[in-house]
C-alpha cells in the first residue's frame, strides 16, 4: 500500500475531520480529548526541525507520543538535510504521519524562510518534501496557506509543486499570510487544489460548526476538513460534525456539567503529562470550557489568580455548584 493510501485509511471513510496544529494548544492531553471525542487525526503544535535535528536528545521531551497512534507530528524549518533528519526521529517516536508547515505567518517563522515564505518558493518546498519523503515511510504531508499574497504564487501552484515531490496530503488554509487570521478563509481555493492534485485535501478555515464542516464538504470536495480554533474548549465540536454529517443530526450542546467534567479531565491530563508547567495552561482550558456560561467572567478572574493546579480544580468545581 502507497504511504497515499494509508494516509487515506487514517482518514477513514465518510467525512473525516481532524484537529489542526495550533501553537501553545495541540499538546498531547488536548490531543487526547480531542480524538476521544471523535477528531480522526490530531496535528501536534509545530515543531522547530532545527531544534531536534541538532539536539535529538529533545526528541523525548518535544515528541511525547506514547499511547498515540493518531497523531500527525507537524515540523517547520526551511532546510532540506534538517527536515529529513528531525522528520526522521518523529517517525521513530511513533508519528503516525509528518506534516510540513507552510503556513505559519509568524513573522519569526517567516523570517527565517519557514512557515508561509515557503509559498513564496515552490522550489525550495517541492525541496524540502522531497528530503522528508527519502528519510521517512510513513505518509508526508503538506499544511499551506491560500498564498502569501494575492501578487504570489498560489496554494495550486505550490500543492502541484510538493505533490509532484511526493507529498502524500495537502492541508489548505483558505487565508494569505498577509491576512494572518482575519477576514474571511477563500473556500474557492481549496476547491481549486483539490481539482488539480490527485491526493487527499483537508481544507481549513472558519469551520465554526457542524452546519460549517457540511458546507466545507459540499463546496469544495475535499476529503476531510481540519477544525482549528473553534474546538478550544469544544472538543464536542467533532462528534457533532461526524453526526451532522453523517445523519443531518444536530446534536444539542453539551451542558454545564459535562462542560466542566470534561475541563476537569483535561485538566488532570495536562497535570500528568506537562509536570509544573502545567499550571498556565490549565487557566486557559478552564477559561475555554466554561466561556459562556452564567458567572464564567467571575470565574476567570479567579483562575488567573490560582496558584496550583488543585485551585484550578477547586475553582471549577465550586463554579458548577454554584451555577
């Protein structure tokens, strides 16, 4: 079986959806939540190739992946040899696909040639999957950007570029990285990807609901769609797409007590995998579940006050017997 191929069976049939790589969030417990509650695949927050190629001793603290088998490692990094040697650990790790971002806007990512100055370079991209396509056997996967900007070459000329390097997906984002985030994500750019390659294409962009991921679908043909910053705190968001979808069933919103039950269990996760740095983190994911809801604002200012991880706890327990 081609690594096209199991990337498609890692999709599954029907109407995949998958978790998008998000900085400072895709962490292994929201990893964990989100495919338990029905995300097909989960992208990890990208990772600097640099920093594992020239330190493979990070590999174990950056590429925790134990318990795993649905996880797509993202790297970002703007040279070939580094590419292929940190996509070479993550496979080994247990990375059930490796993903090449080219399409962070971040200007210190940028800056140093990765990210969204790829769009800007197709033959420097088409170079870099090939690199990572010789160092790993698993499926090599490509996340981009409508384009940097409407002057630039677009998301079609850089996916058929990184397809016919071997790329085995392409993930479209329907912004420029001049937009960053805001305005409206182009769906036509997607569609447009997908008639022109003949691999998998995940689209990405302002999927805010199930009603969003079925329109995705139909608009564009794409094979799966990625959901990004609407499952922070919503992690129902896949089962209820999966179902729309699926059955043209809307499933009610989950209510208070499973909204803080299922904060509480990210929570402890976050204290089990990340330690003492666990603390920020759980401020924000208490923060995001409970947005909302009666008192959640009161909430808030409490959790950013707490001081350990069993205050956090404490804080969301007294919120629901409060509410």
């Amino acid at each position: 079986m081609s690594a096209t191929s199991r990337f498609s069976a890692l999709l599954g049939a029907g109407f995949p959806v998958v978790s998008a790589p998000m900085a400072g969030v895709s962490d292994k417990a929201f990893r964990v939540i989100a495919c338990d509650h029905g995300a097909r695949l989960a992208w990890t927050e990208m990772i600097a190739a640099a920093a594992l190629a020239r330190n493979p001793a990070l590999t174990e603290e950056l590429l925790d992946l134990r318990g795993e088998d649905r996880t797509v490692v993202q790297l970002f990094g703007a040279e070939p040899e580094e590419m292929a040697v940190a996509a070479a650990l993550a496979a080994g790790a247990g990375a059930a696909a490796i993903d090449i971002n080219m399409g962070c806007p971040v200007d210190r990512v940028v800056g140093s040639g990765a990210g969204a100055a790829l769009m800007l370079r197709p033959e420097r991209a088409a170079a870099l999957v090939a690199a990572v396509k010789k160092a790993v056997a698993v499926p090599v996967t490509v996340k981009m950007r409508r384009g940097w900007d409407e002057h630039s070459p677009d998301a079609v000329m850089v996916a058929e570029a990184v397809v016919a390097a071997g790329a085995d997906a392409v993930i479209v984002h329907g912004r420029y990285r001049s937009q960053f985030f805001s305005g409206r994500a182009d769906w036509g750019i997607i569609a447009a990807v997908k008639r022109a390659v003949a691999v998998p294409v995940i689209g990405n962009g302002d999927v805010r609901s199930a009603e969003d991921a079925a329109q995705l679908f139909a608009t564009t043909g794409c094979d799966a769609v990625m959901i990004g910053r609407a499952a922070r705190g919503n992690p129902w968001l896949f089962t209820a797409c999966q179902k729309f979808l699926q059955e043209k069933r809307l499933l009610p919103p989950p209510g208070p007590e499973e909204r803080v039950a299922t904060a509480l269990k990210h929570c402890s996760l976050l204290e089990r995998f990340e330690g003492a740095r666990a603390l920020v983190k759980m401020k924000r994911q208490a923060d995001w579940y409970t947005r909302g809801l009666p008192g959640a604002a009161r909430l808030r200012e409490s959790l950013y006050r707490a001081e350990s991880a069993a205050e956090i706890k404490l804080l969301l327990v007294e919120f629901l017997t409060c509410s």
